[in-house]
C-alpha cells in the first residue's frame, strides 16, 4: 500500500492493519498521483517507524534507493523494474521477492536471488494500471507442479472469501491492497483475512 491507496492517512491505516494482524507490510507508491522524491521518502520513513515498533518486516517496492536509505527489511521487484541480480547484489542479506508470470521467469528469479516470488493478478484488480492478464489459481498450481519451491505469495483482488483457495492452491501467502487499505474498518478487515487463511 501507499499514499493512493486510502482515503485515511496512510500512517493510521498502517498501525490498524497491524492491530488487525498483518504479518508483513510493503511500501508500494504507485500511480499518477504517487509521491515522489522527499515527500515520498517521509511517509516511507513515517510507515517504516510503524513497522518497527511493531516489529513487523517493511519491504519497499521497486526502489532500491529508498531500500537502503532506510536500511528496510527487503526490495520487491517486477519483471518491468531493475534486474533481481543487481537488486541482490545491491540488497546483501535483505529480503528480496521478484513478481513472475511464467516458470521461466520463476527460474531466473530464483537463480538471480529472489527469497520469494509474488503471482499474479490471480484475480481482478482496480489497483495496478499496468496489470497483466488475469491468471486465476492455476498460476500457483503449475508453479508447485514444475518444482518451484520457493515461498509464493498471490497478488490482485484478493479478499476474506477467496484467500483461502490462494492457499488451498499452493501459495503460502497472500498479499493484497485494496481489501484492507480501502475498507471501513482496516482492523476488522486485516483480522477478516487472517481468519480466511490460518
Ligand atoms: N500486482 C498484481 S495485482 C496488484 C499488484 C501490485 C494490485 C493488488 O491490489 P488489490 O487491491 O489487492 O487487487
Ligand atoms: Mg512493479
């Protein structure tokens, strides 16, 4: 989540997220009226406070500068964005997860360092401009299948009634925006989704 994905403060809807059982938080500022430059990097330093004092990983989204100003927890990349070799090799020992649409992609991925892969969208989304193709669960089953055994989590249009077959299918997480970061109640919302998938 980032600045254009709440109508509320993002700071707030970050700390009741957590309150609601989050396990994992990532910087995302996307979209035409994304922060940039030092406006961006204070709510990414605000956001970063939250997740520490929780004690919960920060991982930002597809800028390795900000990454290591911050010292953050891990860099997230798509196949559009710097290659995952340079990113690991900027990263050192931080998380780094790679977005991947097809085995081959995986594969390199995996060779090039990515700790964890995202899939999707797995379903309809209205929060990325760019997305692909609608890939359905599938995606997940045919990477399981052909071997990939690396952590995945699954992406776009996930909510507290379809998590649980994005598990079912083989993911080990999910991760999502919209279904926390747009809802009435964040706190509620997160606790929903923790519900759907433990
Ligand atoms: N990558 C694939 S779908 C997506 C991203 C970043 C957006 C997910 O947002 P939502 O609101 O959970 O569908
Ligand atoms: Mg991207």
């Amino acid at each position: 989540m980032g600045s254009t994905n709440s109508i509320a403060d993002p700071v707030h809807v970050l700390e009741q997220a957590i309150e609601g059982g989050i396990t994992l938080y990532q910087y995302r500022e996307k979209g035409p009226s994304a922060l940039e430059g030092l406006e961006k990097t204070k709510l990414a330093e605000k956001l970063f406070r939250v997740c520490k004092d929780a004690d919960i990983p920060f991982i930002v989204n597809d800028d390795v500068d900000l990454a290591l100003e911050l010292d953050a927890d891990g860099i997230h990349v798509g196949q559009e964005d710097l290659a995952a070799d340079f990113v690991r090799e900027k990263a050192g020992d931080k998380i780094v997860g790679v977005s991947t649409h097809t085995i081959d992609e995986a594969e390199k991925a995996i060779e090039d360092g990515a700790d964890y892969l995202g899939l999707g969208p797995i379903y309809p989304t209205i929060s990325k401009d760019d997305a692909r193709a609608v890939s359905g669960l599938t995606i997940i089953e045919n990477f399981r299948k052909n071997g990939i055994i690396v952590p995945i989590v699954g992406i776009g249009g996930i909510n507290a009634k379809n998590a649980r077959a994005v598990i079912q299918a083989g993911a080990n997480g999910v991760s999502l925006i919209s279904a926390i970061a747009a809802a009435a109640d964040v706190k509620k919302a997160a606790m929903d989704l923790k519900k759907a998938v433990i």
